[in-house]
C-alpha cells in the first residue's frame, strides 16, 4: 500500500509523453501531465457553459425540470476545453491557449486536450469510455 502525499494527489510526479503527427509525415513528442483539481473543475465549466437547466416550481411538492442545448455552442465549448486542458496538462509552460489555439492543427488539440482529461480522471461518458487515470495504475 502506497502513503498517500500531496504531489500523489496533485498528479505532480506523473508524465507521459503523447506522439504528434505533422502535416507532412513528421513526428513529434510533447509531455504532459494531470490536471489539478480545480483545474479539472474549469474545463468542465468550459465544456458545459452551453447546457442550461431551468427548474419551474409546479406545486408544492413538485418542480418541473428543463434541458436546454445548442449543438453548435456545445461543440465550441468542447473543443475550447480541449484547448485549455492541453494548455494547462502540457509541461512546457510556454504553451499557452493562445499559441495551443493559433498554432496547433486541431486534431493534436483533441488528441492531447482528452488525454489530459483521461489521467486527470475525467472520461467522456457517450463515448462509453471508463476512466483511465493514472490514479489507478
């Protein structure tokens, strides 16, 4: 059994490396890391800004709940959080969200942006995904 520290529970220790594919056949590496806790909270609000739920009070004892999406917004919203999450989960500091966002082709943004999400334990439910955490090796 482990002792559980605070860099354990930060992800601080852990890295990998994700493999890139150019335009022209070119190969690259970038490190990456998990995402903190609070950070891990931001994307989510990034990549849900566009769900709306409204609650109605019917009765007393009843309320009536609503879904609201729109498919364009939730699209945007989801490829935003990739770009924040591969800007906060790679380890070169001197990839911000605008250079993720001006410089990078936009399949390296999904592939990096979700697996960061995956070892920071977060897993895209309609994909019938579980969980690949690193926290769980």
């Amino acid at each position: 059994m482990k002792e559980l520290t605070p860099d354990l529970l930060d992800g601080i220790k852990y890295e990998e490396q994700v493999e890139l594919k150019g335009r022209n056949d070119e190969s690259y590496t970038i490190k990456i890391h998990p995402l903190r806790t609070s950070e891990v909270a931001k994307i989510q609000r990034i990549a849900t800004a566009a769900v709306k739920i409204r609650a109605d009070q019917i009765g007393k004892n009843m309320a009536k709940e609503s879904l609201e999406m729109e498919a364009g917004e939730m699209a945007e919203a989801k490829y935003k959080s990739w770009i924040e999450a591969t800007a906060l989960g790679t380890n070169d500091k001197a990839w911000t969200i605008e250079t993720v966002d001006n410089h990078w082709l936009p399949e390296w943004v999904e592939k990096v942006g979700k697996r960061v999400l995956e070892i920071s334990g977060v897993s895209d439910e309609k994909d019938g995904g579980s969980v690949n955490s690193f926290r769980k090796k």
